[in-house]
C-alpha cells in the first residue's frame, strides 16, 4: 500500500537559515511526488513536482528512489516561507498526502 | 475564473443533522476530490470523481456521500452526523486524475456539536 511519512510536525528555522523539510514514501510502482503548500488564509496550492525538477520560490525536491525520499530544500528561508508543507504521492486518480511539517521562519 | 468555490465557509450541526457541501469548478476539469483535513493528519480522501458520471471512495468514505452532478459540481452529504466528522473539508479539482496538478476551493469548516 503506498504511504507518505513527514516526520516532522513542526519546524522552527531562522530566517537566512536553511530549511529541509522531510518526506518519505512507499509504493510499488513509479512514484509521482509533489509538493504542496497552504499559507495562511490562503488556499493549498502546488509548489512543485519531481517530475519537472524546477526550482519554485527556491526550493528543490529530489527524489531518492533508493532512500524513497523526496525531502524539500531551500539554503536561505524567508519569512514569507512560513506555511503548511503537504507532500504528496499520486496513483491512479488520487493524491496521497503526508500528515504535513508547519514551518516557521523567525525573524 | 473563480476556480474552485465551496459554500458553505462555516457550518455547525447537531449530532444526527444532516447536510450537504456544495462545490463548483470552472476550469472544466474531469476529475474532482473532497478530502478532510484534521491536525496531526494530513488531508485524507473521502470520496472522488475521475470523471462526470463516476465516483469512487477514497481512503475514509464512512458516513458521507456523494454526487456528481455534473461536469462543474461535486456535492458531499452527511446524512447523520457525528463529532468525528468535525473537520475541514477541502474540494478539489484536476484536469484528469493522476500526476495531474489539483486546485483547491477555500474549504469548509463545519463543527458537529
């Protein structure tokens, strides 16, 4: 059964320090991986996807199919990055999604 | 383009009330999702549409329904509802299913009392 563990429920970094927030899947086939992101009062929207390994507001995601892992990066946090990270694993018609890592990026 | 739109925004019951949430796309998308979203959880599937016509249970179906009306519209119904059913509630929409990009609606926050 395919499954999605972000360890993390919260993450508190300083601003202009990097952030790594951590995603790790099951699944038996060729996973699909997306991140995505909810700030405040703000609707949950995609941040980015492996397949297209674009780096989106700074951050990059790789996929580790050996360590099945897909962790978020970003060198330098930004205040505007504090959010709800979601990640995500596509099969068929659905998204499986991780329980998600609140970031919080202090001043 | 409004998206996807949700009503109501706010909404409490009673125990054994009984309710239907509304959802809306105008992106004419083939697929849409309702989901919840409960701290410490993550969003869960309740139930989704791959396409008009066609609905299937997601990963926790138990004590709602749904309707896809048409093309744009995906309802979900609580016929009786319970506490553990206070929840956000998400609908979502993608241009078909998969790998596919989903967009969101604002949500529903409805309170079983």
């Amino acid at each position: 059964a395919q499954r999605v563990t972000q360890p993390e429920k919260l993450l508190s970094v300083f601003k202009g320090a990097p952030v790594e927030l951590k995603c790790n899947y099951s699944y038996s086939g060729s996973p699909e991986l997306f991140w995505y992101v909810q700030y405040s009062r703000q609707r949950l929207q995609l941040l980015l996807r492996h397949i297209s390994r674009e780096s989106i507001k700074g951050f990059t995601a790789d996929l580790n199919k050996g360590e099945t892992s897909f962790h978020l990066k970003k060198p330098f946090a930004q205040e505007e990055d504090s959010a709800m990270y979601y990640c995500a694993l596509a099969n068929d018609y659905k998204l499986s999604f991780g329980a998600g890592t609140t970031v919080t990026v202090r001043a | 383009n409004a998206g996807v739109t949700q009503t109501p925004k706010f909404q409490v019951l009673k125990t054994g009330q009984s309710m239907t949430l509304q959802c809306a796309q105008d992106m004419n998308h083939n697929s849409m999702y309702w989901y919840r979203q409960d701290p410490g959880m993550g969003l869960r599937l309740i139930y989704y549409s791959a396409s008009e016509g066609t609905t299937d249970k997601g990963e926790v179906p138990n004590g709602y329904n749904v309707s896809r009306l048409n093309k744009r519209e995906f309802s979900l119904r609580l016929e009786s509802a319970a506490p553990s059913q206070t929840s956000v509630y998400f609908c979502a929409s993608s241009l078909a299913g998969g790998p596919n990009e989903q967009f969101f609606g604002p949500g529903t926050r409805l309170t079983v009392l």
